[in-house]
C-alpha cells in the first residue's frame, strides 16, 4: 500500500509518500481501507517532535482520524464485517497504524459504523473535533439548556462541531469566525448571532446580545489572543475552556476575581477511559440523530499531505480539512 511515513521529527517535508507494508490486524483490531484522512492541528505538533501529550516512536504513520470501508477483522472482533462503512477516531486507543494511508489498522473501539447519510470525508472530520468538542461542552463547561455560550474561533474544526452541539443542546449560540464564509458557516451550524473576529471591536456587540449580563460559557480556541477579552465578555460565575492557545499572553488576574470565573484548561489526551467511551458514544448518537453534520472543508490528496500541513495552521478556515485517500 501507499501512505505517508515520518522518518525524523521536523517540518512538513520529513511527510514522505511511499510504498509501505500493508498493516495486518491483530486480535480485537480492525483494518480499513481509507477513503479519506482527518489533518487535526495535532497532527503537526506532533510531527514537529516535543508535543507535550505525544510521541510515537519513529518512524511512523500520522493520523487519528478517517473514513472508508472495512477490508478485515482480526479475531475476537465480531461487530464488523467486510465491506461496512466506518469512521475511525483513534485519539485514545492502542494500536493504530495511522490514518494518513491506503489502509489502516485500529482498534475495535476505535471504530464505528459511518451513517449512510454521510460521505466518507465527513467521517474524517469526526474524531479529533468532535471528541474535543463534546468534552469541553459536556465534560468541562457542563453546558446546560437555556444558556448563552461564545464560541470563540467556531469556524474550524472543533469550533464547527461544538456549535452544532451547543445548539442541539439548547444553548443561545455566539460564534467567532475570520471571513464571510466562515461566518456564513457558523451561521448555518446552529449560531444565533456570529461575530467577525478578524474586526477590530468586534466583542462590542456582546453586551447588547447578552443584555449585558454577559455569556455563561466561553469555548477559547485562541487563548493566547483572547482570554482577558473572555473575561470582559463573561458573566459573573461564568466559565471558560481553554482548547487552543499557542503561545503566552500578558494578563491580569484580577479578572477572574471580579467574575468569579472558573477556568478549565482541556486536553483530548487527559480523558479517562469512561469518559472517552462517553465522549464517543455522545458524539456516534449525535451524528446518527443529524444533531452532527460534519463539515468538510478543503480536500487535498494524500501525497500532498505537506501542504495540508502547512495549511492546516493557516487561517480562513472553512470547516475541516481532509486528505482524500480513494
Ligand atoms: N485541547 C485539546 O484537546 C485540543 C483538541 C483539538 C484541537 N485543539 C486546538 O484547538 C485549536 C482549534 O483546533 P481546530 O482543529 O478547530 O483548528 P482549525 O480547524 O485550524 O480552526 C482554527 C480556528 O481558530 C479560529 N481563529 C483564528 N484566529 C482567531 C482569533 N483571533 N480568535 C479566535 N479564533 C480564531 C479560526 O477562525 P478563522 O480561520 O475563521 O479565522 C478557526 O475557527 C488549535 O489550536 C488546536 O491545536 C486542542
């Protein structure tokens, strides 16, 4: 088969696209035949070498997430047969041979029937998103019906799903997105009023919208950016969920005293096994009842998994981007 293999720790160019040995499924493992590869900010920290949660042994095939057909079951798996749509999200599981290729050894867990509603691309956007989505939501901020939560960079690809989430959950939706078509994006996944964050001033209108009470929740993909803005725009007991921030920012403590604000930092990496199979089970429930509609965004091939990279830190994002395998 063909994938995508990292020899040493580095930039985008130790991806190399070559022939590799076709992965063989063990006992309780599953071998897909990819159709198309999740590229998740991880992926890149990852590859760069000295990500805090990480590192596989070299050399290594990248990639948590895909979607494609069932090619063989190892023994003691009976819940999957040939030639049945799946989607993998295998953050969390042992074993995975890495999506970013032809064919792809997970484990059972890992896998989970595709809806046939959904093109495989879309289940390439599952894993890594949603999974962070629903834990931050549910596991960290504890979102309950009826309040108002700022999404904060809803258009990429945790910010996307967690809307669409929050929505079906009854919250009064805010999300942040950096150009029209994300912000039409946000619009459509569920957001009640979205915000250009790319506008100087553009947390103004948070007052009006929240008839200046402030938001209840605040999901941050840009911590380093916007967390002393997070605390401005918060309501008094409020809570905010750091899942993205790279790099440091000057900020004043004395914020969270005058909201008495609890902060969460959240980590994928950091679920228990419990509530990982929580995480997993919410989110196959959510795309099965439409509550999920994965959105794909830019689809390249897979020997240009290089360039996905270094798009994949790029802004303007406009859903997930995805590698197309088959
Ligand atoms: N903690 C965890 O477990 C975990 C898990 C997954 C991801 N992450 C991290 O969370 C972040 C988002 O991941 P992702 O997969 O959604 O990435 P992504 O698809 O690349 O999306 C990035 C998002 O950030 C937005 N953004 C850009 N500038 C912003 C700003 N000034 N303020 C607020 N948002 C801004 C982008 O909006 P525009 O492009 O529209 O400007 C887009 O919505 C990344 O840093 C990633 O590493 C953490």
């Amino acid at each position: 088969m063909f994938g995508i293999q990292v020899s040493q720790f580095g930039s985008e160019d130790v991806l190399e696209y070559t022939e590799l040995p076709n992965p063989q499924p063990g006992p309780g493992q599953v071998r897909v035949r990819m159709h198309a590869a999740g590229v998740n900010p991880a992926d890149t920290y990852i590859r760069s070498g000295g990500y805090a949660f990480y590192a596989p042994e070299l050399p290594y095939t990248p990639g948590f997430d895909g979607a494609g057909t069932v090619d063989e079951v190892g023994a003691d798996v009976d819940s999957f047969k040939p030639g049945d749509r799946v989607f993998v999200a295998a953050l969390g599981t042992p074993g995975c041979s890495g999506t970013y290729a032809e064919l792809a050894v997970a484990d059972a867990r890992a896998v989970h029937p595709l809806p046939e509603t959904l093109s495989f691309g879309q289940g390439a956007a599952v894993g890594v998103p949603c999974l962070t989505a629903w834990r931050a939501l549910f596991q960290k901020a504890h979102l309950q019906a009826g309040e108002s939560i700022l999404i904060h960079g809803a258009s990429g690809g945790v910010g996307i799903h967690a809307t669409q989430l929050a929505h079906s959950a009854g919250a009064v939706v805010i999300g942040t997105a950096g150009s029209d078509t994300g912000v039409e994006l946000v619009r459509a996944a569920g957001a009640q009023h979205v915000l250009d964050h790319s506008k100087p001033g553009y947390l103004d209108e948070m007052t009006e919208i929240t008839g200046g009470k402030g938001v209840s929740v605040i999901i941050e993909m840009q911590a380093d950016t916007n967390l002393e803005q997070d605390l401005k725009a918060l309501a008094v007991y409020g809570r905010v969920v750091v899942v993205g921030s790279r790099s440091s920012l000057d900020f004043s403590p004395r914020l969270t005293m005058i909201k008495e604000a609890t902060i969460y930092g959240t980590a994928v990496w950091h679920a228990t096994e419990q509530e990982a199979a929580d995480a997993l089970t919410g989110v196959a429930d959510a795309l099965r009842d439409g509550f999920i509609r994965p959105v794909v965004g830019d689809v390249m091939p897979l020997h240009e998994a290089a360039a996905a990279h270094r798009r994949i830190l790029e802004s303007s994002t406009r859903g997930k981007l995805v590698l197309s395998v088959y």
